[in-house]
C-alpha cells in the first residue's frame, strides 16, 4: 500500500506542476517566483489532492482486477508508470486544449513554446505507454535501462515545459503623434448582434423568412465571418474595435482572476481544471472585465483623434464608460437605470434624466410581444423560459434599442454603434426545441410552443435594422454584424458536464462557427459578396470607409470587394504605424458642454 500511495503523489505532484507552468504560459508577465505561494495555494495543492485520489482508486481497482506485472519497470513502485502515463496524457490533453483555445490571447513565442511542451508531453506519454506495454508483454525480459527511461520521460513532464517558457518580451515604445481634425468621407452605423450565423441566414431567407436580411442581402453586400477563439463575446467585440487579436487588445474573457495569496490580475486560467470548483473552494476570486482591460485604442479613439464624434451604446467592456467625444452608454446601462448608481453607466452622465425613461423592465414588455415568440394560451413547461426570453433578451435589447435611438436622433454622430445580445440568449436557451431530434429529451409539446423562438426573434432584430436601413441618408452606411454563429451543443458536451456546474447551454459557439456580416449604404456595391472575412477586418474597413488611415499593426484587411469601384478610385488605402500613439495625444476627458442637452421627446 506504502508503494502505491508513494506512485499516486509522485504522479500527482507532477501533474500539479503542469498545471501550475501552463497557468504561467498563458500569464505571459507572470513571475513563478514571485507568485509561488499563490500558485502552491490555489492551484498546485487542490490539483495534487483530487489527482492522487484518483491514481490511487486506479490503483486499488486494478490491485483488485487487474493483471499482475511480474517485473515492473521501475522495481519498488509498481504502479509509477501506469500513473506517469496518465498524468503526462493528461497533462498532454490539457495543453493541447489550451494551445488550440487561447492561441490568439498569447504571445507568438508563447504559442510556439506552448506547442512544444504539449508535443514533448505526448512524446513522454507514449514512451511511457511503451515501456508499459512492454512490462505486460514480455515480463522475464531484463529491465536495466527501462527504469532509467521511465523516470526521464516522467521527469521531462516538468523540465520540459519549463525550459521551453520564454521570457517576457520588452515593451512597445508608443511614439506620440499629432493628427489634424477631419471630415469623415462616410458617416456609419454599426449594430452588432451575436448568433446569427450564414446557415440561419440561408435557411431563413430559402424559407422565405428573415425580410429584414434578405432586404440587405439585396441591396448590399454580405458573406460570412470568420470568428476568434476564445469564441465569447468581449474578446471577439474587442478584436472588432481595435483591429487587434486579444493577445494585444488584452480582453480575454468575461473576467480576471485572482489567486488566494495574490494581488495580480490573472487574465486567463486553464481550461479544464475547474476554476468554477476553486472559485467556490475560496481559492480563486473572480474579477470583472471592464473599459480598463482593454490595452489598446478602440475604433472610437482613432475616430476621436481626428476630431470625429462617436456614439457608442452596450457594448461589451464598455463600463464604466469612457469620456469619449460624443457619447458612450455601458452594457450595465439596463441594470443600472433605476437604480442610484445609474449615471455612473453613461457618458456624460447628465445623459441620464433623459434616457432612463427609456428603460423597460420585464414586467412592462407588452405580453402581446410576448405572443409573438410564444403561444401563451398554452403554458410551456414550468415557466422558466420567461427569464430567458423577456427578462434577459427582449427588455434589456429594447431599453438599448430605445436609448439608443433618441440618442443617435438627438446627437447624430458619424460613428454610432448598437449591440442587441437577446439573440445570443436565446440562441443558447432554445436551440434544443428548434432541433429536437438532436437532443431526444424534449417534449413534443415544448417543441411546438418554443421551437420558432431563435427564428421569431431573429425576425424581431430584423425590425430594428429596418427601422435603421429606412433612416440611412446620403454618405450613410449601415454594418449589420455577427461576431459569431451559434450551433447545438455536441452530445458529448453536454455528457462531459459536471454535476454540480450547470447544465450546458442548448446553442453553443465553443467551436467558433462563423458569423456573419451585411453592409449596406453609399458605398457598397449591391449583390456582392464578402469573401474571406474576418472580425478582425471590421476596424479597417470602418476606418477606410470613413476616410482616416489604416494602422498598419491592425491584423485585418480592408474589404476592397464590397466596395463602390468608383470610391475605391477616388480614395486609395492610406496607412499609418498604430493608432496607439495618436490616441494618447488626444484628450481622454471632453468637457460635457461637447454635448448639447439632450431635447425633450415624448417615450
């Protein structure tokens, strides 16, 4: 027993030493010095208990049914290197995982150390697998030089990764640079709504559904968009506004995560290893993303640079808002406006009196809206898809829709920009009634009441962007964007689900599906289609659009195929180094008298 309880912790300790490097390769400025005590407290500790329990119920089992090894390969600890290959397989899996979904939030070297290590773990499993193997199948057979392999391979688990892990890289020195106010040649609207992918686009429009879209698909151009990994919404928000990946705008989750024992700021934590479990051990503490994560100039800096106004309303990582020329509403304006805290969710915060009448909680939607989504003369279920359908998408993207429209009509900047995130919502809550041979577990009653949802609500967004398309004027585009798709949930997910997290989302974008994007407006050539795009691709083609240079250190492209063959004549492609140096010339904090009061309208 002394044996295998000394196999199970040597194995977990090396385990737990993994998981503690590729928690520094995705902390790029992270010091394992300075950060041991965190690191041994809430991460290393939690991770050697739950691993050696789990060698040794192996272990015991296998003592029990399994086959006897006469000679093992390491003599004294018989079941070393049966644990060895499970922790370096795991420790394998867990950096491939991680390499393929945060391979655009870390440095290049990073990636590429990352590679490696996840590549020599795999090498050590399969040594190790093989000497194994080799113990099972030819047992009088001498070991003198597999003990020696043995303990390298499980060795080289932990020295390999942390030789590989680079150093952190200097800091870019900003060059300061001085920019004359402009006119923008295009002033622009962007309306963002997440979940919408070409699949449900196509399948709306040969359904003859979705006249909203098929309207822009006619009119102006549209194609797919290629999305980012990690596939959530203020990384790949963030990358639409800066032109960046989040490896250099910062923005790399929902939140930041504190270690106990720790002051700093853990931008990511690896996946697989149950932060929700350590965060409810106490042993990590989460922290919001909020304006200030984001590192580098948004789209609404570099407009601002040149002197043009811009009016920004919900978007993620938008709160607190920014003191921007023009106006910026938070994405917690919907949570906030009745409450005393209200004006610390807009720019300028004097913007408040007027906009928080615009505000509509659950209980005002108009439960004829309501109907429109769903038969309530038949009860679905036990209620509970109300808080999904009206209390988290219906009244929270018509306070936005509302806001924003008299701020845009009282204000009228240039750049304006609106996000509707209902469809995402519902995307991830009813996916499973729309397909529901793909779950088997759903009734053919909830089916029949809460399977038209995503597609009725889609066509709901599609009167905003009506609305919207209907208003543009001469030198006006309108962008309508997805920043992704939304597909169901594999099986296999939602089987891997732990039971005491909760259940899996119906609609899932883990595996970045594509969005999508339509563009219509002076400027844009009717039926053309987008080819290769990108989210990362939104910020140039703003910016050239409207007539200011494009920062070479933006990672996109300027969509030359979408566009008026006789501007792209006129206005050649003007570049400049970065927008970061522009940017911090400019005032970051207008005087309020920027804005005019806001005039009294009747809601």
């Amino acid at each position: 027993m002394r044996r295998l309880v000394a196999s199970a912790a040597i194995a977990a300790a090396l385990l737990a030493s993994d998981v503690v490097l590729l928690t520094l390769y995705l902390a790029p400025e992270a010091r394992l010095r300075r950060e041991a005590i965190a690191l041994l407290l809430s991460l290393w500790s939690p991770v050697v208990t739950a691993a050696s329990m789990s060698f040794l119920a192996v272990g015991l089992l296998l003592t029990w049914v399994g086959p006897r090894v006469a000679r093992p390969p390491v003599p004294g600890l018989p079941f070393f290197t049966l644990f060895a290959f499970l922790q370096a397989t795991v420790a394998a899996v867990l950096y491939w995982l991680n390499l393929l979904g945060y391979r655009h939030s870390i440095p290049v070297p990073f990636v590429q150390a990352l590679g490696a290590s996840a590549f020599a773990l795999s090498l050590a499993a399969v040594v190790l697998l093989g000497a194994g193997i080799d113990a099972l199948l030819y047992p009088d057979r001498g070991r003198s030089l597999v003990a020696p392999i043995v303990v390298l391979a499980a060795a080289s688990c932990v020295v390999a990764p942390l030789a590989l892990r680079p150093g952190p890289s200097a800091p870019v020195r900003v060059v300061p640079v001085r920019v004359e106010t402009m006119t923008p040649l295009r002033r622009v609207v962007l309306l963002g709504a997440d979940g919408l992918s070409p699949a449900q686009v196509e399948a709306g429009l040969a359904a003859g559904g979705l006249p909203a879209f098929a309207g822009l698909a006619r009119r102006g151009a549209h194609g797919p968009l290629a999305t980012l990994t990690p596939t959530i919404g203020p990384p790949v928000w963030t990358s639409i506004f800066t032109g960046r990946l989040p490896r250099d705008h910062g923005v790399k989750s929902f939140a930041s995560y504190r270690l106990r024992g720790s002051t700093t700021a853990w931008e990511l934590l690896p996946r697989g290893i149950a932060v929700g479990v350590l965060e409810r051990a106490s042993l990590v503490t989460t922290l919001p993303v909020t304006a200030a994560s984001r590192r580098a100039p948004a789209l609404w800096d570099a407009l601002n640079a040149f002197g043009v106004r811009a009016g920004i309303v919900r978007f993620w990582g938008t709160h607190p808002p920014e003191r921007i020329q023009g106006f910026m509403v938070s994405n917690h304006f919907h949570r906030l406006s009745r409450d005393a805290r209200a004006g610390e969710s807009l720019y300028p915060p004097d913007l408040l009196e007027q906009v928080k009448d615009r505000a509509v909680a659950a209980g005002d939607v108009d439960p004829a809206l309501v109907a429109g989504f769903v038969d309530l003369s038949a009860e679905a279920g036990d209620g509970s898809w109300r808080r999904d359908l009206i209390d988290r998408a219906i009244a929270p993207d018509l306070t936005y829709q509302r806001a924003g429209a008299v701020l845009r009509a009282a204000y009228d900047p240039p750049f304006f920009a609106n996000y509707f995130y209902g469809l995402d919502v519902v995307g991830h809550a009813f996916t499973r009634y729309a397909e529901p041979e793909r779950f088997g577990d759903v009734r053919p009653e909830e089916a029949r009441l809460l399977g038209h949802v995503v597609e009725r609500y889609a066509e709901f967004l599609g009167r905003f962007i009506g609305e919207v398309e209907r208003s543009l004027q001469r030198g006006e585009v309108l962008f309508v964007v997805s920043g992704y798709g939304m597909v169901p949930t594999p099986w296999w997910r939602r089987a891997l689900s732990l039971p005491w997290s909760a259940p899996e989302p119906s609609g899932s974008h883990d595996d970045a599906p594509d969005g999508v994007v339509f563009a219509v407006g002076d400027g844009i050539r009717s039926g053309a289609q987008l080819e290769r795009g990108s989210v990362l691709d939104l910020a140039p083609t703003l910016l050239y659009l409207m007539g200011l240079p494009v920062a070479r250190d933006m990672e996109g492209r300027v969509w030359t195929e979408i566009l008026d063959e006789e501007f792209l004549r006129q206005h050649p492609v003007s570049f400049i180094p970065s927008y970061a140096g522009v940017a911090a010339t400019q005032s970051a904090a207008p005087a309020e008298t920027d804005l005019p009061p806001l005039p009294e309208e009747t809601p």
